[in-house]
C-alpha cells in the first residue's frame, strides 16, 4: 500500500521573508510525491480548538483578530490565510494520528506547533496540533494514553504547561537549555542539553528517554520531528549532523514498533540555510517513517 501523507498546499503561506518559511513543507512534500499519497487535511471545529485552547485566543485565531501584544508573543504576522493555515495544520495532525491507530504509523508533513498553549500563541505556534489532536482521540475514546515526543531543539512548553496534570498523557521534551523559551514549563520528562552536543551523547540521552517513555505504556506516540536539532540550523546551537538526525528518527521508529505503539510524526521547527535544506531534512524523516530507502 503506497504510504499516505496529511499535507495541505494552504500551509504555504506566505509570512513575508520570516524566519519561519512554511515552503519548506511544500517543497518537503514535493520531494515525496510520487512515492506518497498526499492526503488533505479538513479544518478542526470550533469545539475541536476548544478541546486543548480556551475561548477567547480559538475566537481570535478563529476571527484573525490578534492584539499587538498577541502578535509579538507569536512573532508571526497574522492574517485571515495565515490563521486557515494554522487550523488545517491542527486538522493534519488530527488525521495523521488517527492513520496512526488504523495501521501503526501517520505522516503529516506539517504540524508540531508546540509553543502554542492554552490561552496564546508564541514563538510562531498558533495553535496547539499535537494537544488538540490527542484530545479529540481521547474524547472519542480511541485511546487513553498517550505520549509525546518532542525532539524539536526548543523546548515543548505549550505541550507541557496544556498537559500539566493530566496523569494520561506523557509529555518528552529533549532540547537545548540555553536557547527560547527562556523559563521552560515542566514536562513529564525533559532532558536538557548543552550548546554543542553532538550526535553519540545526544543519541545515548534519546535511547534512555525513550525507554522512559515506554514505561508509561501509551497508547499512542506523536513525535515532534524538529530539524533544528541539526549543526546547520540558524537558530539551533546542536551539532547533529543530517545522519545523527536519522539515527534519531530511526531510534524513534523503531523504539514504537518494538514496544508494538502507534507513531503519528509531525515535523515542527528547522531552520537551515534555505527552505529547501530544511524541507530536504524534513522529506527523510517522512519518507524513514514510511519504510522507503532515504
Ligand atoms: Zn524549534
């Protein structure tokens, strides 16, 4: 069966030269077509939001109506196509994780806004994909537990502060200490490491984790693919070089297919030099969890 991926050519809006290039996600699904199913996304309802976010930020993604305070926390411009994008990229997420239950892995090439909490934005996330789409699941009963693994160089804190308290749900976060958010929130486990960390000690931190993570026995793993843990990223200070990134991936994949849990990947930050080195980064994660050559 050929592997599907959640993707929308929407997220490719345009945010006017910023740091965030959501192109990436389109030339990264350009470079699997062909060798993919490329599956749209349907936008999440208003009570879907409600499920992770309160009413008063869902109502003002929702009307794109951000105040200026909003607007410099989540260093976005912020627009009617930007906020559709955000919604879908919730959707995504939404969708990869349910392909996840039915046969074990989900792609979506997008998604993993994990700075977003439950009453903001920051730090470019609008929108909590990764919350929301554990939440709706859970509502539906589909499963009980579940765990996040976020391997993005910043820190989940979103993720964190949303889940803080609930005892279902196992929030990883391994990131780099020095780097934004700069007052970290508390996740289930979080592994700081220093500027600098290169592959071997950064992998021998993630296979302890991960076991950690197992111990908790969810019923399903979203992982956060970050590219920015890589030593080219403009805002990142670790030194993963692109084949430390698909050991990490491959430790990941096969960690949940050993212990028999659902994965659902969502690929978060990454910054390279151009768009197309991070989306190159980004297309070997998807195409590693879909069991093709990289
Ligand atoms: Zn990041």
């Amino acid at each position: 069966m050929t592997p599907r991926v959640v993707f929308s050519p929407d997220y490719a809006v345009d945010y006017g030269g910023h740091s965030f290039a959501a192109d990436k996600f389109r030339l990264a699904a350009e470079a699997l077509k062909g060798a993919v199913e490329l599956v749209a996304p349907a936008e999440p309802s208003r009570d879907d939001l409600l499920l992770a976010h309160d009413a008063a930020w869902t109502d003002k993604v929702l009307s794109s109506s951000l105040t200026e305070a909003d607007l410099k926390r989540l260093e976005l411009p912020f627009s009617p196509e930007i906020s559709r994008a955000h919604r879908l990229a919730v959707g995504g997420t939404v969708l990869a994780a349910r392909h996840a239950l039915e046969t074990g892995t989900g792609l979506h090439c997008g998604g993993g806004a994990h700075h977003a909490f439950r009453g903001h934005g920051e730090g470019y996330c609008a929108l909590n994909d990764l919350a929301v789409a554990i939440l709706k699941l859970r509502a539906e009963g589909r499963l009980s537990r579940a765990a996040v693994v976020d391997l993005d160089v910043h820190q989940g804190n979103g993720t964190a502060a949303i889940f803080s308290g609930d005892a279902a749900v196992f929030t990883f976060s391994m990131h780099q200490g020095d780097l934004y958010p700069e007052m970290k929130e508390r996740s289930s486990l979080d592994v700081e490491l220093r500027a600098g960390t290169g592959d071997a000690e950064y992998y021998d931190a993630l296979r302890r984790s991960l076991r950690a993570v197992m111990d908790f026995k969810p019923d399903l793993v979203l992982y956060q693919a970050g590219a920015d843990p890589w030593e080219k990223d403009r805002l990142g200070g670790l030194k993963l070089t692109e084949i430390g990134l698909l050991e990490r991936d491959r430790a990941v994949r096969e960690t949940c297919a050993l212990h028999g849990v659902p994965v659902a990947v969502t690929l978060g930050g990454g910054y390279g030099p151009t768009p197309a080195d991070t989306a190159r980064l980004h297309a070997r994660t998807l195409s590693l969890f879909a069991g093709q050559r990289v």
